[in-house]
C-alpha cells in the first residue's frame, strides 16, 4: 500500500522557498512568487475546468502543493496570477524568472503570448516589461507534461514507474521570481578561479560602455579592488585562501555599473587528473592527491519530489553527508536548485554531477550484463542504446549546453557525468569535445558504469553483485572509480513509500545488521583495492526514494539508519590507507 502521509519534517508555510534562489547572480529588486496560484487541470489547452489554488513552487502530484493528484497523460496545467508592479514602474526591464518547468510551457503576459519554453530541468527568463499595462502583469502559464512519452530528458521519472524508476511530476517546481534592472544591466556573467591559483577570472555579458567597479572581499574585507571598462578581466589575489571540502574559502565579488549591481562568489580551486609516484592515476585537488568518498544523491523528498521542501533540508542533507566523513556528493540524473549547489560551495561538499538523461530503452540490464562481462558496444549505434530518434539526441546536446551553462560558476563541481550505465547513450567522445570546448576547469566521467569507451578521466565501474575488482594497468591510464556500489537495503516501517515493496541489491533485518555489512564492505572488499589504485567511491545511496530502500536516511528524512559515528570512523581509515598508498618515496 502506497503511504499519501509520508511528510518530511520540514515546515511548509503559504510562501515557500523565500530565500534568494539564485545566489551566484545576486540582486536586491528581488520579489518572490512563490505561494498560491490559481490552478487547473485541462484536458484542452485553453477550454477551463475547475478553478482550485496550488502551493507554487510544488508540483501537483506531490503533498505539498494542495492538489495531491496525478495529472492524466496529455493534459494541460493551468496556472495563474496577477502581480502589481508598481514598486518596479521606473526600471526598464522586468524580469520574470522560472527555475525550472517540467515539461513544456508556453507563458501569457496579460493574455499575450510572450514565451515557450521546452525542457523541464532548466531556469530561463522573461523581459515581460514590454507587455506591462497599468503597473499589473497577469501570469497564465500552461504546462504539457508527457514525462517519457516524450524526447524531452526525463531523468528518472516514468510513466510505468517503480524499482529505480520514479514517479513522475510536472508544472512549476522550483521558485519562481521577478527582478526589475535599467537598460544595459549585468545579463550574465562567468567566474573561473586561475589554474594557477592566483586569482579568478570574470567575463561579463552586458552593453554598457561605462566604468565597471569590481570589488573582492574575503571575511568582510576588501582585498581587491578595480574600476574597469574591460568586460573580460583577471583579478589577481595575493596568496589567496584555496578552497576545499576541509576549508570552503569563499571570496565574495560586488560588480557595480551606473545603472546595477550585482554579487556573486568564487573559491578558488585546482581539479587535476594525474599520476602519483607509483605511476597510478590520481585525482588532485590543489596540486594534492585526494581520495575521492562519496554517496550516490537523488535529491528526492517524500511530500515534494524533486523539489526541496525548504533551505534547510538542503543543508541537513549535505551536512549529515560531512558528519558521517564523505566528501563529496553525486547528484544523481537531476539538475538541482541553485541553493543546494551554493552550500556545497560554503560548506564544503564537492559534486560529481550527472546529465538528468532519458532513453527510448526500458530493458538497461542487458548493458549491464555487457559490463559485467568486459563487453561494452560502441554508442554510435543509436538504436540498441535507446537514441534511434534524432529529435532525442539533438534535445540531449541542447540540454547538455543548457546544464553547462546553468551550472558554470559553482565552485564545488569537479566533475561532468554525461551519461550514466548507458540510459540513451550516444557519441560520447562528442559529448566529452562539448564539455571541453565550454569547461576546462573539470574533469569528465564519459559513461559511468557501462559501456566505456576508453575516453575521458575515469574507468568508472558499477559493481552491486559481483566481487569487486580492479585491473591495477586501468588505473595507469584513468582515475579508477567504484562509481557506484553497496544499495544495502533496511526497511524501517512507517517510513517507506510503500509497506509491501522493498526494493535493493540487498536486505537486511536490522540496524545491527547493516552496519556490520557495511564495515564488511569498506574495510574488506574496499579498502584493499585503493592501493591498486582505486581513488573514487559512490555509496549508493544517500536517501530511501520511493521503493528504493537503500539509503542512509529514510525517504521522509526522519530516521538515519547507521551509526553516524562509526561510518566517520570508518571513512577516517579509507582516508588513511589513500594517504599511505599515495605517499611520496624517499
């Protein structure tokens, strides 16, 4: 039976999600718009039904937003609201920003069109002062939703849901906002620390040809300062304060023209693949061989899905990560709110991020049986990876520029997943030449788990069933990553989406029971292989998500299922034996 109760403990109040949602561009004219909309479900796009009220920024089928239903395929949602803008009435552009819309909607400003936008992971923006009368802009959003009866990226959310497979949401599901500026304001900008960890680098898209003041502060203080007409400039830092998970050093950066200001932050860090001194691939962080510890994360939440029922269950999730000693997160098959990628950077916790891919294949073992048995078929062949269709692969490059640019200036992702254990796979080696085109910065996992095709930094493995093992000359050539492993499952009652489903790579009975498995993983089948040069680990996983029972926390976030202690200890010995293994020879 499937639980409709299961809340996380997270208070939820009728204006949701207020925080600034966008903390690497940063502006005062802020004004959320986030709360109740006027809400419908439609079987016609523009023929109305019943006017009822949903929660924006959750998604109808969830607890949270007020409707609580699942929306039949091929229907429309309707959303809207009316906003007095007078407060804004002196600035040139209004701009209306949704974070992100799953799948495709077309918005009405006072009952003209004004934009379509397809693809329900990304953020985009509105200039809707052109269509403003009387101070009052009348919002009409409609959503079409096909989830993957659709070439559209689905991540992990299917019609014919259940085991790792999700179900499905749609309409508005992350904040959504409005920001007033004079004409040629700061539209965008890049923010790269230096290889040389000297300094960063800031590229500013704007049409000003005024002075620009640049200002870096770090604990408060002015440490650089520069008034430039130059859009593109390095600023230079003496003996900078790097950043890592151990020491999140963060510089904050105020950009001024006559007519905006803007924030934004950096920290500056080196990401490198090479080899320590026993020839083994390493990856650095600094100039410094870092083992890589981590947990495979979802980022889904019982009563809202994809979206976040507030701040600070972000933050719970990230430090219960760094209290139990890993370091680094995998967000798994999901672009996640701007927030959550911002205090990874102020609190210290690196992200190995994945495209949120689809494919046209419901049957993705046989490629895992392929792994398993050291076979892995070149992706050009379209068809058998589930990508037949070119309208699928040209939405997945359109995305994975979308991805690179949306998440361009966070300090904390080290690494770009482009595909995972073969779900839609196709060209990768173009792929990884876009990826390297746009960022050089990071390193690239090409196809995690399956089908490898001997490019890229990792020779990434998933391994659930069989012993786990390493060819030691692999790592000679590539970063050796356990890129997924463990899925030990514990069913904790009253706290599972449903009470007669279990589903992971395996059970166990009791607390007790799991952690003594868990030790068995780590120090026995694990720890051994890191001198072989084993350097990356993705625990799968941090939460419990819908029948998945195989994480460190329940799916509602109210019971930790290990002992957050003896895990520490436990990552504390893994750290120890990487630092032995990787010691310099005198």
């Amino acid at each position: 039976m499937v639980r409709t109760d299961l809340y996380t403990p997270y208070d939820v109040n009728d204006f949701p999600l207020n925080e600034y949602p966008r903390p690497q561009l940063r502006r005062d004219s802020y004004r959320s718009l986030n709360g109740l909309w006027h809400f419908e479900i439609r079987k016609e796009k523009f023929i109305p039904s019943e006017k009822r009220e949903i929660l924006v920024p959750f998604s109808p089928e969830t607890n949270r937003s007020l409707i609580h239903e699942e929306i039949p395929q091929g229907y429309y949602l309707y959303y809207k609201k009316e906003v007095s803008l007078e407060e804004f009435a002196n600035k040139e552009h209004i701009l209306l920003h949704f974070l992100a819309v799953d799948q495709v909607c077309d918005v009405y400003i006072n009952q003209k069109h004004a934009y379509t936008h397809e693809g329900g992971f990304f953020a985009f923006e509105i200039d809707i002062a052109p269509y403003i009368k009387d101070n009052v802009a009348l919002i009409e959003v409609y959503v079409l939703d096909l989830t993957d009866d659709s070439f559209e990226l689905t991540g992990k959310q299917r019609i014919k849901h259940g085991g790792i497979w999700y179900k499905g949401q749609s309409g508005i599901y992350q904040p959504v906002f409005l920001e007033a500026v004079h004409k040629d304001y700061i539209k965008n900008l890049t923010i790269t620390p230096s290889s040389r960890l000297d300094g960063y680098h800031l590229k500013l898209e704007t049409d000003t040809k005024d002075r620009i003041t640049i200002e870096t502060y770090f604990n408060g203080k002015c440490v650089h300062r520069i008034e430039t007409l130059n859009h593109e400039v390095f600023i230079p830092l003496e003996a900078p304060k790097l950043w890592s998970p151990s020491e999140p050093n963060l510089y904050e950066v105020v950009i001024k023209t006559t007519t905006d200001e803007v924030k934004t932050y950096v920290g500056i860090r080196l990401f490198e693949r090479k080899k320590d001194d026993q020839g083994l691939m390493r990856f650095y962080l600094n100039h410094e061989p870092y083992f890589l510890n981590g947990l495979l994360d979802q980022g889904y939440y019982s009563d809202t899905y994809l979206t976040n029922p507030s701040d600070q269950a972000l933050i719970d999730d990230i430090l219960l990560a760094k209290r139990m000693g890993f370091n680094f997160l995998r967000k798994h098959i999901k672009i996640e709110a701007y927030r959550w990628y911002y205090h990874c950077d102020r609190l210290g916790m690196l992200v190995m991020q994945d495209m949120p891919n689809s494919t046209e294949r419901q049957d993705i073992i046989f490629f895992g049986i392929l792994a398993i048995l050291g076979i892995h078929p070149k992706d050009s062949r379209y068809k058998l990876f589930g990508r037949k269709h070119l309208e699928g692969r040209k939405n997945y490059l359109r995305d994975l520029n979308r991805t690179l640019n949306q998440l361009k200036n966070v300090t904390s992702i080290f690494t770009w997943v482009p595909f995972n254990e073969a779900w839609g796979q196709f060209d990768s080696k173009k792929a990884v030449e876009i990826i390297k085109r746009v960022d050089q910065t990071r390193l690239i996992d090409h196809a995690s788990g399956w089908s490898d095709q001997g490019i890229s930094d990792y020779y990434s493995r998933h391994i659930y069933f069989t012993p786990i093992w390493f060819r030691k000359s692999k790592a000679k050539k590539r970063i050796a990553s356990l890129s997924e492993f463990g899925g030990y499952s514990l069913k904790i009652n009253n706290h599972i989406y449903q009470e007669d489903v279990v589903f992971g790579y395996k059970v166990f009975k009791d607390k007790d029971a799991l952690m003594k498995a868990l030790e068995k993983l780590y120090l026995k089948k694990v720890a051994s292989k890191i001198k072989k040069g084993l350097s990356v680990l993705v625990y799968t996983q941090l939460s419990d998500v819908f029948d998945e029972v195989n994480g460190l926390i329940t799916f509602d976030r109210r019971v930790i299922k290990v002992d957050e202690e003896k895990i520490n200890e436990i990552n504390a010995h893994l750290y120890d034996v990487f630092m032995e293994a990787t010691r310099k020879k005198t």
